[in-house]
C-alpha cells in the first residue's frame, strides 16, 4: 500500500532555531517528492520537487534531501521564523499526477 | 496572476442536502485536480482533469459525488445528497500540464464543508 509517514507530528521550537522534520514513504514506482508548507485556512504552497536523481535542493532557508535507497527524506529549516509556524506536509509522486500525502508536521515557532 | 480560487471558503449544510463547490484554476493551467482532507486524516487525491476530461477520478468515494469542468475552465464538484462523513476541507489544484509528473501543483484555499 502506497503510504506517506512523517514526524514528528508536532514540533515547538524557539525562533533562530534549526528543526528537522522527517518522511519515510513506501510508494512504488516513485516519481518524485515534494514537501508542501501549508498556513492555516490556506491551501498547501510547494517548497522542493525532488526526482529519484537529487539528493538534495534548497529553497531559502528551507533544505530538503531524499534518500531513494531508504525511501527517506528530511526538510531542514535554518534560522526559523515567527513566519514558519505551519504544516509542512511530505508528498510523494508514483508515476502519475496523484499525489500521496503525508499527515504533516505542525510546526509551531515561538519568540 | 490571479491563483487558484474556489468558493465558497466554507459551507454548512444538512444531511440530505446537495453542495457544490467551485474551483478556478489559474488561467491557462490544463491540469486541474480536486483534494480532499476529512478530519485528522491526509489529504486525499479525488480526481483529475486535463481540459475538459476527467483524467483519473479513482480517488472519487461514491456516485454522490459529481465533478465536472465544462469547456475546460473551471470545475465543480457536486455532492448529492451529502452524508456526513462528506465533512472536511475540499481543495482544487491546477497545474500547467506541460512537464508531466514533474509540475507544481498550485492549490487554492479550500472549501470547508460541515455536514450536520
């Protein structure tokens, strides 16, 4: 069964603070992996595509990488912000435009 | 360039009731796909259209639901007669449909629909 698992559910950090949030996934055939933010009452807003080939890609303070051996992958939040307090959701592609969801990481960012 | 919109942001209605939402993609996006969140579960894949044909609509839970997207604009999605496990937050997608599996998909607010 095509699955999407991610921890932690919940995270506090203080803001300037680093974070990790993971995602193991057991899709098959993989495609590619996303990893969403999503405000509260907004829709989810893309941060990184990776296909099998990248272990790695970056946006702003946002880096996320991909194992495709382990079926892992982490997004790495550098010098957090008030402004990062939200879902970040693990989403992966299995040859087709259906996307396979995670249940998300609430991310809370305290001053 | 306006993003994806949908309305109304909220809705609710009666057991027994028909609904429908509204999803606009963003102008000259092909690709247009329909999500759904029921309470404390993931977001789930409904079904999808390229223009006006609906592409894959396996995610679709029952004949109570009816999506459709004349002349390739914008889409609905009905439910008739909505039950109250239809409860959640509904949301549009769209994508260009010129870079296969690899697009964005730019989603819109949702729809949050509360069945009583």
């Amino acid at each position: 069964k095509n699955q999407v698992e991610q921890s932690p559910q919940s995270l506090i950090i203080l803001e300037g603070k680093n974070c990790t949030l993971q995602c193991n996934y057991t899709v098959s055939p993989f495609s590619n992996l996303r990893w969403y933010k999503q405000d509260t009452g907004r829709g989810p807003v893309s941060l990184t595509i990776m296909t099998f080939s990248e272990n790695t890609k970056s946006n702003g303070r946002y880096t996320a990488t991909l194992d495709a051996d382990t079926k892992q992958s982490s997004l790495h939040i550098t010098a957090s912000q008030l402004s990062d307090s939200a879902s970040y959701i693990c989403v992966v592609s299995a040859n087709t435009d259906k996307l396979i969801f995670g249940t998300g990481t609430r991310l809370q960012v305290f001053p | 360039e306006a993003g994806v919109t949908q309305f109304p942001s909220h809705s609710v209605i009666e057991k027994g009731q028909t609904v429908t939402l509204r999803c606009d993609p963003i102008s000259g996006h092909d690709n247009l796909y329909w999500y759904r969140r029921v309470m404390g579960k993931e977001i789930k894949f409904l079904l999808h259209f390229v223009k006006e044909s609906k592409q894959d609509e396996s995610g679709m839970p029952n004949n109570r639901f009816l999506a459709e997207r004349t002349g390739g604009t914008y889409s609905t999605l009905k439910v008739q007669p909505a039950e109250l496990e239809d409860s959640g937050v509904y949301f549009c997608a769209s994508s260009p449909g010129l870079a296969g599996f690899q697009e964005t998909q730019y989603f819109g607010p949702g729809t949050r629909l509360l069945v009583l």
